[in-house]
DNA sequence: GCGGCCGCGCAAGATCATTGCGCGGGCCGA
DNA sequence: TCGGCCCGCGCAATGATCTTGCGCGGCCGC
C-alpha cells in the first residue's frame, strides 16, 4: 500500500496541505494544477486512505506559559509486552507528556514533555515519572532552543533529494 | 507576554484549532460560543500575535513509503554559539531529519529523522552526520511505535490538569 | 452622569464547498 | 481497427461559508 498508487498530483496536494494545512481548495486546486472539484475528491481520498491523519494548528508552547520543554530517555526494568502496554497507557494520563516513542537499544521510551515552570516539571519527575512502576532510570534534558521542527520539508521533496543525493 | 491576555475564549479556540485545524469558522464560532465574525477577528489576532503558528496537514510517513523512524543523539567537540549555529545550519539541509533540538546536558542535539529503509538511513548516517564536522558522536535508536504524539490533550486541558493535580 | 472605547452581533456581497452531469482519453476484447 | 467500458476531469448550480462595514450595548474613567 505505501506510496503506491500516488501520482503526482496527489503528492503535490499533501506537500501543499502539509505546508498550509488551511489552505482553500480553490487555491489548493489552483497550485496543483486542476479544477476545485476534482482536488476536493482527491482530498477526500487520501484522507481516508490515510495519508492525511488530520489538520491541526501548531500553537506556540512558550507563548501559552509553558516555558519548559524536557526529553526525557526512559529505561524500564522489565520490557515484556505487558509491561511495555502498561508504560504506554500510564502515559496517556499525564498531560505534561506531549508526545512518547516506544524506542530499541538501551532506552524505551523517549518522552518530550513540557511544564510552565521547572519545578512544576520536576514535581512531575519525582513524583510521577521516576515513581511509576517498572521504571529504572530517568535521564532528562532541557530543550534550549529548537533548530528544526516539522513539517521541515514536505515529504514529496524529501523523496526527490533522497533519490538524487542520499 | 506569556498567556497573559487570553480569555476562556481564546483558549477555546486554540484547543479546538489544535484538535482540528481544519474546522470551518462557523463551526469553531459555534463551539466556543460566540458568532461567526468576531470568532474569526479573534482567530486573526491569535495568529498574528504568534500563538497560532500555523496550520499543517499531518501525513503518515510510513504511507508514504518511511518506514524508518530514528532518534540520534548528537554530541559535539566543540560548544561554542558558532558551533552550534553551524551545526544548526547543517541539519537544515538534510532532508531526512525532521526536527532537530538543542539540549543542555551531555548530548547536544537530539534529532528525529525519517528514511525509506534502513540501508538509506545507515549511509546517511555514515556519510553525512557522523562525518559532519564536529560532531563528537552518534548514538541512535530506532522508533518501534509511536505511544502518543502532539496534539495529544489540548494545552487548555494541560493547564487545567497541571493546576489540580501537579 | 457622561463620553469614549471595546467587543459583540447583524446584514450583505464575495468567495468557497459540494453535488450532479456530460465529455474525452485510455484500455480491453471482439 | 473498432466499439464499449471505465475512470477522472471540468462545467454549472446551489448552498454554505467567509469577510467587511456598521450599529448597539456594556464597561471604565472622569
């Protein structure tokens, strides 16, 4: 299933909506080169395809008073499927969490979480994080600034440069 | 400036904006309770004083045939704002990392990256990043599966939730 | 009490979304 | 080669949405 029915068209509209996810079909069709109509069923179609998985505006953490960001590199002590299911789910309640990766290699789980102050983050780690159960180590790092964030480049162009260069 | 002059409104429409970017003012006019034309002065506004970032589609790499998600783990030799502003610049050209942050700590700079399959992600990363000037050492770990990803619960909720609970 | 200011809601014109429909090109079998 | 089928495009029309100007009412300071 992975990229295979796609024309270019198609990747054109999801580089275009990865770009500016609230873009008008008009001006979406506009850019790719068809009429509304036709970009609108296109639309629809890798939505439901799955290639988009949804719109959503990107709020600024910082502005909204969350002035911390944390990585947080997570080793468990017992790795069973269960065990791991159940890290996951505890994740899901902590709001601080913004997002959690199921990793390989020494470390499980790699968490980016966020706090409006430090020691509102480091209440969470003592007292949530560290003490949740199966947990064997914490290594956490403060996000000074960010370099690059998604969408860096639409992923149509990062097929084309991975194919030219590598 | 930080969260300063935001009403419950205004939080509303960044939690909804945020749950789905693409929701139609109307809708979004309806849901936090006032009518259409001041819903969007106010959008407007959140956008251009920053709090809105911008509107993006999500599109599922793995469809697109990225089947690889890797975390790497960048140490520099040198630390200086130069370097690191070098390094920055650097990763901006490389298509297949996606984010990139700068962390306090041992590791310097902690990067998400995509690729089609293993054997492209590993010459990237022999060729390009550990081979990249100043760059101390790599230590990477491959994605197993995403436990939760932004936007997870709405920062409205995350303040809500930090204020009763910690 | 009173004037100024701010943000809301109403109304209208422009733009956009969405559906049905006809047309043309590519493909396959006769 | 030639029909017939199928798929996707573009046109057209209707309804919804966007966007702006404007008037009203509440709130604050004088």
């Amino acid at each position: 299933m992975a990229g295979a029915k796609l024309d270019d068209i198609d990747r054109k509209i999801l580089a275009e909506l990865q770009a500016d996810g609230r873009m008008t079909n008009v001006e979406l069709a506009r850019r790719v080169g068809i009429s509304a109509p036709p970009c609108l069923r296109r639309v629809r179609v890798l939505e439901e395809l799955g290639y988009i998985r949804g719109y959503h505006a990107r709020i600024d953490a910082r502005e909204l008073g969350f002035e911390v960001q944390v990585f947080a590199m997570v080793r468990l002590i017992a790795q069973s499927e269960r065990d791991l299911a159940a890290f996951e789910a505890q994740v899901q309640v902590w709001p601080l969490v913004r997002e959690c990766h199921m990793l390989n290699g020494e470390i499980d789980f790699i968490l980016k979480c966020v706090a409006p102050d430090l020691s509102t983050f480091q209440r969470f780690l003592t007292s949530s994080l560290t003490a949740a159960p199966n947990v064997a180590s914490v290594k956490t790092s403060l996000v000074i600034r960010a370099s690059k964030t998604e969408p860096a480049v639409p992923f149509e162009v990062v097929e084309e440069r991975v194919r030219e260069a590598g």
